[in-house]
C-alpha cells in the first residue's frame, strides 16, 4: 500500500476554550501493509462526539488524554482492506475506534464486525453503535423507568437523547425532551413520538417543565449541565433518578465549570444523580445492539443522522456540537463504502 497516502488530524496543541484549526495538524504519510496479527481498515464515516472535547484535555479522566502528536481519537466505520488477522477479512465491514484519519492499521483489538444488509453503515455510529448503547444503558439501567413514569431528557434532538426518548416509549413512560430550535423540537414529537419538546431557546426552561411534569420528573437523563440541569433538579418527583451522561454546556468553559445549584432537591426528593459511562456496560453491548436492532427493524426506533462529507473539514464540523448546530448523530463521510 505504499502507493496510498493516508490523511490524518494530530492534536497539536492542548485548546483554550473551543478548538480551533490549529490545535491540530493535518498530516499524510504512506498507507503500510498489516503485520503479523494486524488489519488495515479504510475508514468509511467517522463520529463526532461531545466527549472528544474532553479527551484533548490533559489530566485525570476515565481515559488517558490524546497525546500530542497522536491522531485524534475517533470513533469509525470502515472496510477491511486486508488482513493478517484471523479474525477477520479483506471486504468485511467493522467499527471501532479507529481514530480521525483515512486508514487505519488494528491489532483487532475492540474492532467488531457489522453487517450493512442489518443496517445502513452510518447507522453503526448511532442509533447501533455507542450513542445508541449509551441511551440504551444509561436509562434502563441507571434511570431505571417504570412504565407510566415520566422521562424527561436534555439534548433530545442529538444522537443519544433522540434514542433515550424513544426507549422510554417503548418502556410505557411519558417522554419530554428538550432541545434548540422548533424544528428540532418538533421532530421529536412528530417523528419520534415524544409527547412533548421543550425548546430552550425559545421558552423558560423551569415553566415548561413544571407544565409538561406537574406530578414532577421521574427520571432525568441529562446530556447538557448548567442552567438546564438546576431546571430539572428543581422538578424532581419524589425517588427520582438522574443520569449523568455528558455536560455539553460546560466543555469549552474557561472559568470553572457550573455546578447544580439546585442539589438540595435531592435531598428532598429522596433522590438519586449518578454519572455513567457506556464503557462500563462493555460485556453487555451485544445484549444492546440487539435489543436495538429489534426496536428499529419493528419500527419502534428511528435514527437521524448528520453527515458531512470530508475529512478535510474536522475542525469546523466539530463546532457543530457545541453550537447546537448539528441535528441528530454527527459525523464525517471520508469515503463511499
């Protein structure tokens, strides 16, 4: 493959605020062949997510930071170009983190096998792969809804709170969500069956919810912090859950991170806030993903995804998220499959 050149995104600089270009360095070098045990993978689509934000970050975290000079971390879905693996051959599709870069080279090592006559490849990235793993989890398990309950979610019209509403449907619960904008709101009450969509931009967050929840929030699933956060806190019913997923409100933050004002509600409440990765159900994904694809190949489970196409535009396609810009599961097309 010395013939192929391989493009990459390498953390340059550790950011300030929101990344920018320069933080990182777009490089090329030649395409190797796999050695003994290895598998070269040409990337296909490749994810954006909020926690990237955090993984450029230096310190103590649930995962070591991007080194400088690494490729940055990415998860993808890509074809085997070829293989000195046993587990796995040239014209198979797979996923796994293969980083911000046109090929990668895998011991095998967390690569997994997918099938694109199950479903689309970009839906590997979403509503079948870790957004969708991770609302699958982080509600059933840390949110625990029981049917008739009411589930209210942040982030609604992004790749993990579109699922989450859609599984507390599916689990008999009443689905609020909030998101930005009244389209996206009202795709998720007309497409994805939410009952109702508060849009935060548009109205006092605090009013709505105490209008859409007046016997109080069952379970929360919170994918933003800050002010949306203390909002629902204020909200609780009584033995209410909170799940902590993400703080996407807070990732660019340059003067200290907001903490919930309205802790104490848990205390009167009885309640519960505990924060999760997806990462700790790791032994239960294949329970998930089939959990999943039954729900979508029922109909009960529908997927939006956001692609833009172009490695080349990494930088400015990562911003997406953290404007509100994007609208369902972000992520680049580097190729046709």
């Amino acid at each position: 493959m010395s013939q192929t050149t391989n493009h990459q995104f390498r953390l340059a600089a550790r950011p300030v605020g929101l990344p920018k270009r320069s933080d990182w360095n777009y490089t090329e070098e030649p395409v190797r062949d796999p050695g003994p045990s290895e598998v070269l993978v040409k990337n296909l689509y490749i994810s954006l997510d909020p926690a990237m934000r955090g993984w450029m970050n230096e310190g103590r975290s649930y995962v070591e930071p991007v080194k400088i000079g690494d490729v940055m971390r990415a998860s993808a879905v890509g074809r085997v170009v070829a293989s000195q693996n046993q587990n796995f051959k040239a014209g198979e599709h797979v996923f796994g983190l293969l980083g911000m870069q046109e090929y990668a080279i895998s011991d095998g090592k967390g690569l997994n096998k997918i099938d694109p006559n199950l479903a689309p490849l970009p839906v590997y990235l979403s509503a079948l792969g870790i957004t969708g793993l991770t609302a699958y989890f982080g509600l059933l398990e840390i949110g625990r809804p029981v049917a008739g309950e009411t589930v209210v979610v942040s982030g609604a019209a992004g790749a993990t709170g579109m699922v989450v509403g859609q599984i507390a449907k599916i689990k008999g619960c009443r689905a609020v969500g909030i998101a930005g904008g009244r389209e996206k709101c009202d795709y998720v009450v007309r497409e994805l069956g939410f009952d109702a969509c508060i849009d935060y931009k548009a109205e006092k967050v605090l009013e709505s919810l105490r209008q859409h929840c007046p016997k109080g929030i069952n379970v929360y699933f919170d994918n933003v912090g800050g002010q949306i956060l203390d909002a629902a806190l204020a909200c609780l019913a009584m033995r209410a859950r909170v799940a902590i997923c993400g703080a996407i409100s807070q990732y660019n933050a340059t003067s200290g991170i907001q903490g919930p004002a309205n802790y104490l509600s848990l205390l009167v409440n009885r309640a519960r806030m505990e924060g999760f990765l997806v990462f700790d159900f790791a032994a239960r994904y294949a329970e998930g993903v089939r959990y999943l694809a039954t729900w979508r190949a029922q109909g009960k489970l529908k997927s939006k995804e956001d692609i833009v196409e172009g490695l080349e535009t990494f930088p400015e396609t990562l911003l997406k998220l953290f404007s509100g810009e994007n609208f369902g599961k972000l992520m680049i097309k580097v190729a046709d499959s």
